[in-house]
C-alpha cells in the first residue's frame, strides 16, 4: 500500500535527507537548534577580580607553547557576568533562553613572545552558551555561577 506524505515534504539531497541547523540538534526544519546563528550581541553586568597566584601555579594551567609572563608576577583576572545576548532577535519571544551567567580566569602569559592572556576553564549555567562557546573555541562546561 502506497502512502502520501502529509504536509511539508522532507528536504531531500538526491536519496538523503537534509538536515538543517547552525548547532546540533539538526532537523529537517532547523528550528531545534541550541544556538541561533552570529551574529551575536553581549551587553552584561561584571566584576573583576585581579590577584597574584604562584607563578608555578599559573604554569600548570599552560598548555604546550604557552609560558608564564615574567614579568606578571602571577598576575590573574576572576571574572564574573551576567550576560544578556541576542541571536537573531529572539531573546523578546524567549528572554530565558538569552540570560546565563559564567564565571572564568584568565592568567597572563606569553605565546610565541607575545602578551596573552590565557583562560583554562569557563564555568557557564545555560546549555546554549556553553554551544555557543565550544563553537567558538571556549572550554566551556555547565556549571553553577552565583
């Protein structure tokens, strides 16, 4: 027996489906997303907290090539923010989805002979930032922030 298919037709490449989608989850609408696509938009509250830790501590944190920056001393930043972001203006239907809070340090050191300053870790509490930060690169993980 021969069945129709009803309503919206799968998009099909030759014999497969197309999924659609700029993060996983892919659909065949790409409405399911975690992450809308850039362009991306950040206006949040922060504090910064800046300290000296042992140099040798700052060093354990570096991955290969990195070194810390002599001249520092140990010298790191703790950050906290409360972000607010937009993604293709849909934080005015879903304003949750947009809000998320994150925590990180940054330790200064030297790349190549360069000034850096390198963060090992972020601490985020919405799934789709931290989709949005592994995108980007960002060693991102879910995380209680006060």
């Amino acid at each position: 027996m021969k069945t129709r298919h009803r309503g919206r037709r799968p998009p099909r490449d030759g014999c497969h489906l197309v999924l659609k989608g700029f993060a996983v989850p892919l659909t065949l609408q790409g409405d399911s997303a975690i992450t809308r696509p850039p362009s991306w938009h950040y206006p949040s509250d922060c504090i910064a907290v800046e300290y000296w830790s042992d140099p040798a501590a700052v060093e354990a944190l570096l991955p290969p090539g990195m070194v810390p920056d002599a001249g520092s001393n140990g010298r790191c930043l703790f950050w906290c923010l409360d972000w607010q972001f937009t993604g293709s203006n849909e934080e005015l239907t879903d304003p949750a989805r947009y809000q998320y809070r994150e925590a990180f340090i940054l330790a200064e050191a030297r790349f190549e002979g360069i000034a850096v300053n390198h963060c090992p870790l972020i601490f985020v509490d919405r799934d789709a930032a931290i989709a949005r930060g592994w995108i980007q690169g960002l060693a991102m993980v879910l995380g209680s922030v006060p």
